[in-house]
C-alpha cells in the first residue's frame, strides 16, 4: 500500500478560504435553484409553506454542513466521505461509497447537467437541440472541464470561483427585478421548450405533481415532504469540498469555515430567489410555469430579459460541471492510495494533481452522456445519496467515542479528534447530539420517502451500489497478492 501521508504530502496547498467557498457554493448552486422552484410551489401551493421548505432544506443543510466541518477539521486527506466512513467503520463501505459515486452519483448528475448545458447553448442559438447535437455539446464541455482541471488545482479553482461569481451575477438581475416588481400572481408565461424538456426530466425523477387537495394533517405533511425532495436536490453538493482536502492550505481551519460560509451563502441565495418569485408571480403563478426566473426576467425585460437568464443558467450548469471535476477524483484517488483501485490514479502530473483521476471521473461521465441514459441513472441515485450522508454523519459518533476512551491513540490515526483546549480544538456541532440527531433522522425520511414512492428506481440504485461488495474484495484480494508477492 502506498504510504498516503507521503502522498498527500506531494498535492499542490493552494486552496485558500476563499478557493473553498466558492467550490462549496458552486458544488450547490447548479440549475436546480432557476428551475425547481415551480416544482415546490406544485406541491405546496402557499407562500408561506413555499419560503418554509427551501428555509427547512437550508437547515438541513446547514446541519449537514456543520458535521462536515468537524469531520474535516479532524483530517488533511482528500477523499471527504470515503475518508470518514473508511476510519469509522470499514473500507469495505468506503470502497462501496466510492464506487457508487463514480459508476451513477457523481456521473449521472455531470452527464444529466452537462446535456442541460447543451440544450441552453443550442437554444441561445437558435438550434435544434436534438439529443445527438445535445450530446455533442455535452461531450465537448466535459472534455474541456476535464482538460483544465489536469492544467492544476489552481487553474480548476480559478475557473471554478470566476463561474461562480457569474452565477451570482446571473442571479442578481431576477432577484432585484423581483423586488421592485408589484405584481398580483401572475398567468403562465409560454415555456421554452429545452426549458419544457428540463421541467419533463424533473417530473419523470419524480419531483413533480401536484399536491393532494385532499384536506387532513397527514396530506399536509406527505405535500410537505415531498416539496423537500426537489429542495434537498437543489441544495445538495456541498460536502464534495472535503473532497480536495489535500490541496486546502490549512485544511483544518479554511475547510470547516468555507463549508459554513458556502452553505450560509446558498441559503440566503435561495430564500432570496424565492422570495422574488412568490412576490412577483405569487404561489399559483409560480406553480404554473417551469421557468420561474424567466418568467420574472421576461416581466420586466422582456424577451431580452428571458435570454439573459437563459445564459445565466449555462453558466451555472458549467460551473457545477467544473466543481465536480474538481473534487470527486480525489475519491478515486483516495481509493487507489489504500490499494483499492487502479494504481495509475495515485499518480500526479507536473501540475501536482491526479490527472488519471481526473481522467477517469471525465470518461464516466461522457460515456454516460453519449449512452443517454443519465436521466435513468438519475432515477436511482437519490435514497443512494442520503443514505450515504446518514453514514457519514453518525461517524461523528463513532469518532467522539474513540477520542474519550484513548484520545492518544486517535491522535496518532490518520483521523485523529482534537481535544486538547486551544488552538487545536476542533470545530464542534453546535446542539450535539440532536442537531446531528436531526441531520441523520432527516436523511433517513426523505430515503424512506423515495423507497416508498419509487421503490423501483430506488432498488436498482441499491443494486447498483450493492454491486461494489465484490469489486471491493477482488481489489482487496489483488493486494494482498501483490503484497505476498
């Protein structure tokens, strides 16, 4: 096994504060927030319930993002979650994370935004935006990201934090429109159809419907509840800074304070953008159009205003896809650092990062592109995904056990807690247990709600993740005959 601290030594520090918020922020904001809006506003047709659930979606993000902080405060490795479940319980599950990620979460998600990308381009161009053109466009984007991210972790975080100032500015001309606009709920305006085929894709994820008009406590809570999948998919991708760990200078500081400061800033974006669209097309409006931001831009602008947005929402699409580059190599890379995966991507380049990762997390997510079946992918990944977050998170538990029964040993492992006063205190979860409690209890519904609603879907994610068990134990098997030898 290669000796990891040695290897994570040779990774390029040259992430700052700064360089990690903006990656969590832009690991977040993608074009779910232009979009999903009309899908919560369906399920819940309130103003009140609409800011309700995006503020109970930030709140479990913000929970979520506080147990990372510590989690990341406690360790310089890259590798994020597979770090943590491999140090708290096994590198079976690690391995099993690791791999689930790289065959359907992460490129499933890039595939699915890199092709809504290419339909925005083919729209702004007026072309047709037919799945083999889209799938093009697609594929070129995802060659240029890959290419970039190989030039160095500074040229990937520059690319990353210049698209995600754009974004904000992409968002700011909605948001201040929204404000200034005075209007009664407002009709439809005529959807565009790559935005149509966007809002279809969400329904078929099972995100849209209309809520039950049927009165009683219980309707209330299942409308609520599913008002926060879309809510929870808009929000989710800020723990993949942790991925890049390795490359953060002083990791242990500017890690945990850019997941906070990132997850804060989101949520004020988000609770804003709704807002603004519950004010300017009130909630039966806004559950009438697929295309909210639009909708208001097209208010006060005009057709103009309607394709400003529309490259706004290409530009948030890229920097997602460039944020992904970014940081889930790192897993692979970790993965191959514990003799688990292909020794190649352990390997830097003259830039000082894991260009095969890199690479390797590329050619997935193009092969998936030009296959077209990301939307089915996307179909399985979502009780995948929180059921790994629900792991993660109780390894706060599991961490904090061990640092009480021998601190001394801890502090010699690859994830020692800190306790010592000072300095050294690591961040600590404000309302530990039960905030943490509330994050895993969390993530436990919204699995079993998509278990319950598309059992389906969700048992093929699982038998897609279960499938890396026996990956794992010939990659285990591999090494120690590699070891014996």
């Amino acid at each position: 096994m290669t000796n990891i601290a040695s290897s994570e030594a040779q990774l390029a520090r040259r992430l700052g504060l700064f360089d990690t918020t903006m990656i969590v922020m832009g690991g977040i904001i993608g074009s779910g927030i232009f979009i999903n809006p009309y899908v919560v506003a369906q399920q819940v047709p309130s103003t009140i319930l609409i800011l309700a659930a995006w503020a109970f979606g930030g709140l479990i993000a913000l929970a979520g993002a506080f147990i990372y902080a510590e989690l990341s405060s406690q360790t310089s490795a890259s590798g994020g979650q597979y770090v943590y479940l491999r140090d708290a319980f096994h590198p079976a599950l690690a391995f099993v994370y690791g791999w689930a990620l790289l065959l359907v979460t992460q490129s499933g998600g890039m595939a699915a935004v890199a092709v809504t990308f290419a339909k925005y381009v083919c729209s702004l161009g007026r072309m047709e935006a037919n799945d083999n053109v889209a799938a093009l466009l697609a594929t070129i984007v995802l060659i240029v990201l890959t290419i970039i991210n190989c030039l160095g972790v500074r040229a990937g975080s520059t690319t990353e934090y210049l698209l995600m100032i754009l974004k904000l500015i992409a968002i700011a001309p909605p948001v201040d429109f929204g404000l200034t606009t005075t209007g009664a709920p407002t009709p439809a305006v005529a959807t565009p159809p790559v935005v149509a085929s966007v809002g279809s894709t969400l329904l078929r994820q099972g995100y849209g419907g209309q809520a039950s008009s049927s009165p009683g406590i219980w309707n209330s809570l299942m409308a609520f509840g599913a008002a926060l999948i879309p809510v929870q998919f808009a929000y989710g991708g800020w723990q993949t800074s942790c991925f890049v760990a390795g490359e953060v200078r002083e990791p242990r500081k500017n890690l945990p304070r850019g997941l906070l400061l990132g997850v804060l800033g989101v949520i004020v974006v988000y609770l804003s953008v709704n807002f603004v669209c519950v004010r300017a097309l009130g909630p039966q409006g806004l559950g009438q159009t697929t295309t909210p931001a639009s909708t208001v831009m097209r208010l006060a602008l005009g057709e103009n205003g309607a394709r400003m947005i529309a490259i706004g929402i290409a530009v948030s699409t890229v920097g997602f896809l460039s944020q992904s580059m970014l940081t889930a190599p790192r897993v692979y890379f970790a993965m191959a650092e514990d003799g688990l995966f292909f020794s190649s991507l352990t390997k830097l380049n003259r830039a000082r990062v894991p260009a095969f990762a890199i690479a390797l997390q590329g050619a997935f997510a193009i092969v998936i592109t030009l296959s077209g079946r990301y939307e089915q992918i996307l179909n399985y990944v979502i009780s995948v995904d929180v059921i790994f977050f629900a792991l993660t998170a109780s390894t706060v538990f599991v961490f904090r056990h061990r640092a009480k029964r021998n601190p001394s040993l801890l502090k010699a492992s690859p994830m020692p807690v800190q306790c010592q006063s000072g300095s050294d205190l690591a961040p600590r979860i404000p309302g530990h247990p039960f905030t943490t409690l509330f994050f895993i209890i969390a993530c436990g519904c919204v699995a079993f709600s998509t278990l319950y609603r598309y059992p389906h879907n969700s048992l093929i994610g699982l038998g897609i993740m279960l499938t890396g068990l026996p990956a794992y134990f010939f990659w285990r098997s591999r090494q120690s005959r590699l070891v014996k030898s």
